[in-house]
C-alpha cells in the first residue's frame, strides 16, 4: 500500500528547477533517496513538509492530500535533518518539554529508551554537542511520537562510523515495526546497507522510482557496485 | 494558555524580553519623554525575535503539528503578552501619578508630558505600530529583521514627538491634563488609543498570515 505520494510535482527557482517530480512510498519499507548535492533532494523534501509552495503537482499521505491536512498529517509523520541546530542555547529537556505537548500520540517511553540508546543527556543543550550528537537528538523528535512515516534528510551526514551503524541498525528496527522512512543521502554504502527501494534524483528530475534491485538491474553493469553505478550515472548525466 | 504561546515563552523569547519589562517604570520619571518606556518595551521584543531567527525557531515551528497560521499567532500572541503586561504595569503607575503622587514637587514642575489616560492610549499606539510595522513586516520574510525595526523607529519616535508636542498647541492643553483633571476627555483618548491598538494589531495579524502563507522556507 503506498502510504505516500508525489505526482507530477513540479518547483521553479530562478536558477534550478524541480519537473515533474512523482515517486510513492510504500508501506513498511525504507527508501534511500539519493542524488547529487544540489540534484533537489532537500527541495522536493521541503515540498513533503509544505515548507515551499510547489506550482503545481499533488502530495498525499494516508489517501490524504496535504493541502488541508497539513496537521494531521504532520501528527503522524517525523522529520529530522542532519544539518540544522533548534534552539541551540536550550537544554534538551526544555526542548522537549514543549515539543511533547503538540503530539496527541508522544510516547515517553520510547523518548526515554532512544535518550539511552542514543546516549544523550537531557541537561545538555544543542549547541554543546557534535555534529553527529545533534543528528540523534533530532532524530529523537521524529521517533518519540510514534511517526508512522519518517522524513529524514541526510540523517547519517556527520555521524562515525558507529553512530551510523547503530541509525541503519534502528531504521531496520523501525521498518520491522512497520515504519515507512525516507531517507536523503549521497552515502551510497548506507543505501546498500539497509535500503528497499531507490528513488534517484539528477537535475530536479526523478531518473529512477523503484526496488533496489530493479534498480540495479535496470542500471547496474556486472560487478558494479552501487557507488560505482551512481557515479557512472552522475558523469553520464 | 495555547501551545504556540508557550512555545514561544519557553523556547522563542530572551530573558531580557521579560526584564524589558520594566521599562514600564519610566513612567515615573519626571522631566523625561516617559511615551520612550514603551518603545524600550518593544525593544525587548525584537531581541527576542532576533535570537528566536537563530535558533531557526519559524521553521521549528512550522514543522510542528499546527497550520501555518498557528505559527503567525504565536508570534503575535507573545508581543501582545508583553506589551499588555508593560501596559498594565504602566497603567498601575499612571494611576498613581494621577492621584496619590499627584502633590509632588518634580510632577507638578513636570514641563514633558504627564502620565495620564492619553499617554496610556499613545503608549498602546506604539505597541500597535509595533505589531503592524514590525511584526507584521517580519513575516514577509519570516527572517529579514533589520529595516522593519528601523521603520518602526522612525514611526514609533514621530509618535512619541507629535505626543509631547500636541498638547502645546493653542486649545490641545487638555491632552496633558494634570491629576483627574479632564477626565471624560481622558478616558475617551485612551480608548481611541486601544482601538488603533486592536485595529493596527488584528488587521496586520491577518496580512502577515497571507504573507507567511505564500513565502517558503
């Protein structure tokens, strides 16, 4: 069951466009979204949280389009960026605090075991921590109210090579727990670790909306790994 | 007390906001533009503004379970908290120099403008000048800060001047009244003042929601 969709979504910038851009998310699976920097990984994502207003195109989650249930879609779904700090003068537990009480579905035991997992402490504030520290607490706010759709740019930017082994370990976890995530990134060995399926941007335009090893067959040359064949991919373009 | 407005206590706003506050007391400042107590109020306001844009708080906000409009609102929610607590503040000490304080040597040779219920309604014109020019101007971009502040400025100091200036001219001399002296008059401009409050206030709020609606962020 598609439980997102993106049809014939199209953005204009005076210098970059996004065309025609359509793509849909199944149900319990998770999706490497991939593509160059600058190809329109972060606008079409933007365009999935109604940040930017698109020109044209529909957007729809749970059979519902976003424009006019921007709310309840957003109870529903979790967002996390690698890149951005919130409030970094404010502990963590102020920041939360707030937080919790815009979600009707905030479950505080699962908030507490990813601060444990995570190894956060909750005296601590954005600004005290390193880069990959600050892409879990983000990550943390998208997973303590029960999201059943994850949004994730760039989650594993910064992160060492632990930290980003335990993330791909838990987006299996979550995908076992029939979460759907979505997940932007230019690190192709995170796609091989744990992605189903492959939406690959170039230029504001999709090239390719499918399973990885469609993909891979479709694309793929014998013994190409994933890297190689998106760098292949990105030369030709 | 809504989410967006709690939000924007805890996480938005600058201790300093709150401190600005007390630039409530100037009212009780002989010999002194005291209409500059509310401009300070506001002052408070815009830093909070200033650190919530670097802590990347709109966006925050707007990725949170709420409709855009929510976001406009708790913005506006938290100056009109501020500006209506500076102005009870004010109004309490108003009082006081109307009447207990109303026998003192420094009010009586007071030459700048008396506090008394016309102030009260200029301070809550300055507040709504506030609200339209600079909170409203601020959501045309949700980060652009610098020149709706100066606008409000220049505005905020034209009204503050044509205050203390007004009540000098021939048959205007009510509009500094001393004490309760005049004080149907009295009541009458503060009242006028709240309503350009909630107009200036209630219609930017509508614009800056349209504003906010079509920008991206």
């Amino acid at each position: 069951m598609n439980i997102v969709e993106l049809k014939d979504v199209c953005k204009s910038y005076p210098a970059f466009s996004l065309k025609n851009v359509s793509f849909s998310l199944e149900s319990g699976r998770i999706t490497g979204f991939i593509g160059r920097n600058g190809a329109g990984k972060t606008t079409t994502i933007k365009s999935m949280l109604n940040l930017i207003h698109t020109d044209s195109g529909e957007i729809s989650y749970f059979g519902m389009p976003l424009a006019g249930n921007e709310t309840e879609i957003k109870q529903r779904i979790g967002y996390s960026t690698g890149t951005v700090s919130w409030y970094p003068r404010k502990t963590i537990r102020e920041i939360i605090s707030v937080t919790k009480s815009f979600y009707r579905s905030w479950d505080e035991d699962a908030y507490r075991r990813y601060m444990e997992l995570f190894a956060l402490d909750e005296g601590k504030k954005p600004i005290e921590l390193s880069e990959g520290m600050k892409v879990k607490f983000n990550l943390l706010l998208a997973l303590s109210h029960r999201a059943e759709v994850l949004i994730l740019d760039e989650p594993t930017s910064g992160l060492d090579p632990f930290s980003r082994d335990e993330l791909l370990e838990l987006f299996k976890t979550l995908r076992g727990h029939g979460a759907t995530i979505l997940f932007s990134t230019h690190i192709t060995s995170d796609l091989e670790r744990c992605a189903d399926d492959i939406v690959y941007i170039s230029s504001g335009q999709i090239r390719a909306a499918c399973s990885r090893e469609d993909f891979m067959r479709r694309f793929g040359r014998p013994d190409e790994t994933l890297e190689e064949l998106f760098l292949r991919l990105e030369r030709e373009a | 007390m809504g989410s967006m407005l709690k939000k924007e206590m805890r996480l938005s706003a600058l201790l300093l906001t709150y401190l600005f506050i007390g630039f409530a007391f100037m009212t009780l400042l002989p010999g002194y533009p005291i209409l500059c107590g509310a401009f300070f109020i506001t002052l408070g306001i815009f830093q909070s503004f200033q650190s919530a844009r670097e802590a990347n708080d709109v966006t925050f906000s707007a990725l949170l379970p709420v409709a855009k409009r929510d976001v406009v609102k708790g913005k506006y929610q938290f100056a009109a908290f501020i500006e209506l607590c500076g102005f009870a503040l004010m109004a309490v000490l108003t009082a006081l120099r109307m009447t207990s304080l109303a026998d003192s040597p420094v009010y009586r040779s007071n030459t700048l403008m008396n506090a008394n219920p016309f102030f009260l309604g200029m301070a809550l014109v300055i507040f709504g000048l506030f609200n339209a020019i600079f909170v409203g101007g601020f959501f045309r971009t949700a980060y652009k800060l610098g020149g709706n502040f100066i606008a409000y400025t220049v505005a905020a100091f034209i009204a503050i001047g044509a205050a203390e200036a007004m009540h000098h001219f021939p048959g205007l001399g009510a509009l500094n009244a001393f004490g309760l002296d005049h004080l149907g008059l009295q009541i009458g401009l503060l009242l006028g003042g709240a309503a350009i409050y909630a107009a200036l206030t209630i219609l930017s709020y509508n614009k800056a929601c349209r504003d906010f609606d079509r920008i991206d962020l």
